[in-house]
C-alpha cells in the first residue's frame, strides 16, 4: 500500500481519515465487488481504527466501520430481514494473538475446563443464509450489513450444491449459513471460455481477476441464467434460526447433521483439545493452501461446545467464542533476471520486471508491473537482486522490494532507457509528470495502438482484428494506418500461418461492414484529443457531415452544447494537419459513412416517445447493437437512469449505480428475453414493475 500521508496526524484526524478510506475500499468491495487494496490491508486499516478507538474511547461513533459488519448494498434486490443477525468474526493476525483469544476465553470460562475448538477453513467467498420451511428452500439472502441483506433466491437456486429440499423429518424452519465461492477450476473454465470466445471474436479476452470477486459479482445477477452458467459452489458452516431441530450439543455435531441433511460440509474441518494443537493446524493449512480447488483466506476457530458459545454470548460485531485467523499475503523470494520497459497504445512507457518464475499466492508469476520511473528508483530493484514478490489472494502480483544482504557486489541502479524500445526514438518525461512516453507517430506500437482503437467495439466495431491480427499485419508491412484497412492485401494474409479461405473471408467481411458505422462513431475511432464517445457523437449530430466539421471553425465547434475552446480547438487544430486531412480524405474514398445516420424509420416504430437505457453485457447484443435497436424503433437510450426512463435493461455484470437509481425512480429493471418483447411489441412484460 502507498504510504499514507495522514498517518502522523492527531489520532481525532486519523480516526477520521481512516473511516473516510474504510467507507471508500467497503464500497468498491461490498458494492462494486471490485476491491482496490488487498485484504490484508484493509485489515490492517481496520485494526488501526480499532486500536485508536480503544485507546481514546471519547473518539468511538455508532457508525464508525468497527461496528459495522459488511458493507453497504445493492437495493437492486429486495431486502431480507435477519432474525437471527449475520455476525461478522474478530480477526487474529499472528498465532500469539490466536493464543490471547484462547485465554480470554479461558478466563470468561472460569473454573470450567478448557473447551474443545472446531477448526476449519475461512472460505473466501460470499456469506449467505439459505431458508428452508418445512424442508424446501424458500429464500437465499446475502449477508449485506448483518441486520439486513439482499434477496437473492433465484439466483441460490441454480448452485448445483445447494439442497432445493431436505429428507422427511426436516425442522418447520431452519436457516443454514455458508459461503457461496467459485473453485479455481471453475474459475480457470470460466476464463478460458473468455479466451475461447475472444479468439473467435479476434478481441483481447476480458478476463475475470479472482474467484470470489467472481463468486460474488455472480451471486448478485438480476438474471438467473448468467448466475446458473458460472458454475458457483457451497459449504455450510453455521445455522441461523431454527424452529422444530434435534437436539444439538457442538459445533461438529451440527456440522455432522447438517451433512445427514444433504449440505455440503467441508471435509477438512477438525476438532481439537488445546490451543497448541490449534495453532499447528493452522500452520498445516498455511503450508498446504494450494493444494485445494478454491482459496481460503485464514482458518475460522470456534469452541465447539455450543452451551459454552452461548455462554461466552458475543460483542456488538462478532462473537466471542470464535476468531478467524488471518493467513498473511504470500511473500516468497525470486530473482529479478531484467526490468525492461513496455510500450502501451497511447505511447507510455511502463517498466515491468522480469523475475524468475514463482509460485506465489496460487499462481505462477514471471512478470510484474514497476509503475514508473519512480517507482523502481523507491524500491531500488536492479537486474539481478533477489527480490520479495507479493501476491494477496487476488490483487495483480507485486514486487515488494530488494532483499539487500543478497545483492550481488557488482549491482548498479537501473536506469530508465532513453530511447523506445519499439521505434528507437528518443523517450520523453515531461517535467512534474511520473509517465514517461514515446511521442513518435510513426512509432509501430502507435500505429497498432491507434487501429487496435479504430477497430474497437466502440468505435468502429470490426470482428476477427484483433490486437494480434493487428499486430501481425503492421509487422508484415501490410498496414500503417487505419485507412489501410480498405486496400488490405488479402492474397497476402491468405498465405500467412493460421489464415484460410474461411478466417480471411470473415475479416474482408468484417472490415467491410465497418463501412456504414455511424459518422459519431468514425469520429471516435479516429482518436481525435478530447473526442470521447459522448463528444463524437455531438459532433457528429451537430455538424451533420465529415466536411462541415473539417471546415468548422474554432468558435463553431466551441459553440457545441457542452464543448467550450479547450475541445474546440483540439478538434480544429486536430483536422488542420495535411495527414489528417489526407487520412480522412482516403478513408471517404474507401466509402466510409460521412454524413450523420438518420433514422432507420423502415422498422415499426414500437418504442416511440420511450427511453430504454442499457447496462451490462447482453448475450444477443453488443452496447452498441442494443442501442441501434432501440433508436430505430424510435426509442431514445442515453447512458443513465431518470425519472422518465421506460425500462433499464440488465445483461451481465450491471452498473450498481444505474440499477440502484432506478429502484429509486420506481424504473422496471427488465432482462434479456424481456427486452427482446419489449423491442417488438412495445410493452412491458407482466411483471416487470420494480
Ligand atoms: S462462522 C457468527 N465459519 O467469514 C460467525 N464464517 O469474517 C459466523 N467465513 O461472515 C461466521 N468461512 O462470510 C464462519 N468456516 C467459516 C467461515 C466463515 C468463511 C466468512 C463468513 C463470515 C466472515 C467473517
């Protein structure tokens, strides 16, 4: 983590500052499933909250984090009421503080013998409550803050783990607690079917980062299908409210009746007398965690005797007879064979280090991102040092730092090189800026950069180019700039590897169809400064034409709704070059759409006068195609939520913001199949009100 400025602050002001940052990483965990900061720093953010906190009682608040349990939620789905709160668990963060916790323990059990402990796994995953009456499950429910979590039946229903219904016999209620996660097989399956697909789509894949954000960011689909196809699992680990049970006297029983019911247990928990002994399970599991199919991020104690758990009762947050030990972020050592220096599309160059390969955290790491200039010369990393890598359960791996005492004697700073790798021009750092670039133009990364972009989903959208194909074009000399794109030499790529009949005809077609993409979108493509979606578009609907943009002058453009100089002048000065001119000129030549769409008014006006918006992957549309499909029956699809919105459209992986606006402004949050009936006919589905 960087260095906290803060950190020296008047502990009122550092109280303050980590609750801001707490709420900060909760939300991009909790709500966006997307975390920034490795656990084990939140964590540690957490603690020094806690520890400030006891130390200065007068700075505690009823809404400080520390008494939080979760994060906020996603109000896309309808709230479910614990009876029996969710708790959250103490942390311990090394075996002496596991040994501290036995003894308060101890000493609240006072003149009772020392109590028996269940060990198991902490899964890394997404808690849930799954409700059965009378034996058939009526409701799953995320944890959310502990008092209150989301409704998310539907989609509990299509892990494959997860008991519909119990054997005759079963309680009249019993609330079952687990962790839905994703296995890493699953999760591998998962990404190489992103491969699979992309490679078919010429794209870059888009690949998911770790297995319980996936877990969790599937689990909280508003469409059931897409949670069903990513292959969730479950154990069970605690119950919740029980109505008409067996008699139960631990933990391990519980566990044993929970498994006689049909719910998944998991089989590495065991049951232990002394603390001691706890303590060398934990360093077995820490020493064997890969070895299992799915993660686990520490290794949850409970004394097993639930009349002594009842005893011991629980604090505002967790708990007391039991405590999650935390496994600390993998470090191991490796050497750093070369930093070397990589070219991004835009130009910027990024050193990366290039280690001897090491198993760290799960995975094999070779390569690992240094940032910048600066960073390298903070860490003073050089070719050749044995250096920590870290890589906590999810975050991109990282290299901490040097271990000094092996430095080889003969090691010299690294030096950032002054020239790009790629073109061999001069590398440029502008004063008071960390990003160092290559500006030539003509630099082969550039010109790959700038086709990858041109031929992009959100531009011109052309189909088997990917960023390989590109690449291999520009090295064969049979591309340099987008406009070559319509006088390919396709005898030529015939005779490349891995091109046949087939594949060259699917790109000519591709890069054909490309042709009659909308003039907002040819604006785009082309990388104008300034000119980001939204804004080519504008251009695009004010201007009308290619030509009366080329000819506008600096205070027209400015005139644009929203626009103002700074654009203005990007545009203008952007189309005074003779190579653009030349470029757009070629590009008309090649029959391009010059002029702005007008409406396609051969389909049935079906969604006259209504707004639909999009969000999230649709699996028989891309963005772009699902908003042509509402704009030619008449129907308007900005890109957020208001009060006169007809319907949001949800594919995969929605926008917690869009779908939470619109729960706030009473809009139907519609799926797939509904929008497809919403497309034809013009009306809402049964059902479909928020
Ligand atoms: S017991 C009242 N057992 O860890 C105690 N929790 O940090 C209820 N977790 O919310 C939790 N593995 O999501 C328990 N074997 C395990 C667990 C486990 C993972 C999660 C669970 C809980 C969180 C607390």
């Amino acid at each position: 983590m960087a260095p906290d400025p803060t950190s020296h602050d008047d502990p009122a002001t550092r109280v303050a500052a980590l609750r801001a940052l707490i709420d900060r990483h909760a939300a991009a965990y909790y709500e966006r499933d997307a975390p920034e900061i490795p656990d084990a720093d939140y964590d540690r953010l957490l603690r020094e909250l806690l520890e400030l906190e006891t130390a200065h009682p007068e700075l505690a608040a009823p809404d400080s984090p520390t008494r939080r349990v979760g994060g906020p939620m996603n109000t896309a789905f309808s709230p479910v009421v614990h009876q029996v709160p969710m708790m959250s668990l103490h942390n311990a963060f090394d075996l002496d503080e596991l040994t501290a916790w036995s003894e308060r323990v101890e000493r609240r059990l006072e003149g009772q013998p020392v109590p028996a402990f269940s060990v198991e796994l902490k899964f890394d995953g997404l808690a849930i409550s799954l409700r059965y009456e009378n034996g058939v499950l009526v409701q799953g429910a995320t944890r959310g803050d502990g008092m209150v979590g989301e409704d998310v039946t539907h989609n509990v229903r299509t892990i494959g783990d997860i008991p519909e219904s119990l054997p005759a016999g079963a309680p009249s209620v019993l609330e079952v607690r687990g962790e839905v996660y994703m296995r890493l097989s699953s999760f591998a399956a998962l990404n190489a079917r992103q491969v699979a697909h992309a490679d078919i789509s010429g794209r870059e894949p888009k690949l998911y980062v770790n297995p319980r954000n996936t877990a969790a960011g599937s689990l909280r689909q508003i469409d059931a299908a897409i949670t069903a196809d990513r292959d969730l699992s479950f154990f069970c680990y605690q119950l919740g409210m029980v109505e008409g049970g067996p008699e139960l006297t631990t933990h391990t029983e519980t566990l044993a009746w929970l498994e006689s019911l049909g719910f998944p247990v998991n089989e590495h928990t065991v049951t232990r007398t002394s603390i001691d002994e706890v303590a060398a399970r934990v360093r077995e599991l820490d020493d064997r965690r890969h070895e299992f199919d799915y993660e686990f991020d520490g290794v949850v104690v409970k004394v097993d005797d639930l009349r002594l758990q009842a005893e011991l009762g629980a604090d505002a947050k967790a708990p007391r007879w039991a405590i999650a030990y935390k496994l600390p972020p993998e470090e191991r050592t490796t050497r750093l064979l070369d930093i070397e220096v990589s070219i991004g599309p835009s130009g910027q160059a990024t050193p990366f280090a290039v280690l001897e390969p090491v198993f760290v955290g799960g995975v094999t790491v070779a390569t690992a991102t240094l940032h910048n200039q600066d960073q390298v010369a903070a860490k003073d990393v050089r070719p050749g040092d044995m250096v920590i890598v870290r890589r906590a359960g999810d975050v991109i791996p990282e290299v901490v730092g040097p271990v000094l005492s092996e430095r080889p004697k003969d090691s010299v700073p690294w030096e950032f090189p002054k020239d790009c790798p790629v073109c061999g021009e001069p590398l440029v750092r502008p004063e008071g800026v960390a990003a160092t670039h290559c500006v030539n133009f003509h630099c082969d990364r550039q010109i790959r950069g700038r086709i990858e972009h041109f031929a992009g989903r959100a531009a011109m959208d052309i189909e088997f180019l990917g960023e390989k194909n590109v690449d291999r074009f520009v090295s064969a000399g049979l591309l340099d700039d987008v406009a070559g794109l319509y006088s390919l030499d396709y005898d030529a790529i015939l005779a490349m590897e891995g091109f046949q009949e087939k594949s060259v005809d699917n790109l000519r077609r591709a890069i054909e169809a490309s042709k009659s993409k909308p003039l907002g979108n040819l604006l785009f493509g082309l990388r104008i400064p300034e000119i980001g979606q939204v804004n080519a578009q504008t251009l695009a609907a004010s201007f009308g034409t290619m030509d009366r943009i080329m000819d506008a002058t600096v205070e027209e453009i400015a005139a644009v709704d929203g626009f103002g100089t700074v654009i203005a002048e990007a545009v203008h000065d952007w189309f005074a070059r003779d190579a653009a001119r030349d470029l757009v000129s070629r590009l008309a030549a090649a029959g391009l759409t010059m002029e702005a769409a007008r409406v396609d008014d051969s389909q049935e006006q079906t969604l006259e006068g209504k707004t639909v918006v999009v969000s999230g992957t649709l699996r028989g549309f891309t963005r772009d195609g699902a908003k042509e499909a509402i704009v030619a029956r008449g129907g308007k699809s900005p890109g957020s939520v208001s009060k006169k919105t007809t319907a949001l459209v949800v594919g995969a992986d929605p926008g917690a913001s869009k779908v939470a606006k619109a729960e706030e402004a009473g809009v139907p949050v519609i799926d797939e199949a509904a929008f497809v009936s919403l497309l034809e006919t013009g009306e809402l589905p049964e059902g479909s009100k928020p």
